[in-house]
C-alpha cells in the first residue's frame, strides 16, 4: 500500500513538473536593465595614456641670400633661387616672407629662416 501512495504521489509530482515545463528545452532571455549603472569591472584609475615622443626634425640647410617685403608679392632668393609665397624648393614649402625673415614648413613643422642672423628656428604654436 506504501508503495503505491508513494509511486501516485511521484506520478503526480512529474506530471505537474511537466506541465510547468521543467523538462523542456526552451530558455528564457534574460533582460539587463543595469544601463545606468557602473561596470564593476572598470579600473578607478584613470587610463595611461601612451606618450608619443615626437623626433626631432632637423631643417635643411637653407641659406638666405636676399629678401624684398615691401612689395604685393614679398620674394625671397634662397639657395640661388628666387621664391614667393606657396613655393616649394624639394620638401620646403615658403609660407610668409616678411621683415623678420621667411616662414616655411618643412615635414609638417614650421621654421623661420632669419633675415639678420641666417638661423632657422623652428616656431612654436
């Protein structure tokens, strides 16, 4: 007699584990709704930033050997050659010719070329 009450109360018990899907293969999606929370897996810290070590661009050797300013079309004569605003003599490109001395950008970088002294420095922006 046991063993029958306790076989039915099995059988009754699967039967509901069955009908409530508890053998079966479908799986829920579970929704995340933590957006306006923060991730516990981010560091404090701030984040190190790499540091780019720019090299040093040494400019070509120019030598200045004339200048006019006072006119619409400022003229430079470098290296034996005369040049205006927007030349390019190989990579140097002139960008202002003034009474200081000429301006010109040279692998990305920009340097006047003195008018005095004939000494390129390169200008800091």
């Amino acid at each position: 007699m046991k063993k029958k009450l306790l076989f039915l109360f099995l059988v009754f018990f699967i039967s509901l584990g069955i009908k409530k899907g508890v053998f079966s293969q479908e799986k829920k999606e579970l929704k995340y709704f933590g957006v306006n929370y923060r991730d516990p897996f981010l560091s404090f810290l701030p984040e190190e930033k790499p540091v780019v070590k720019e090299e040093k661009v040494n400019p070509p050797d120019l030598k200045l050997q004339g200048i006019v300013w006072g006119s619409d079309k400022p003229r430079a004569i470098i290296n034996g050659t005369v040049l205006g605003k927007g030349d390019k003599l190989g990579e140097v490109e002139i960008l202002n010719i003034d009474r200081k001395g000429v301006e010109f950008s040279y692998k990305e970088h920009i340097f006047l070329l003195e008018r005095v002294s004939g000494i390129i420095k390169e200008k800091m922006e």
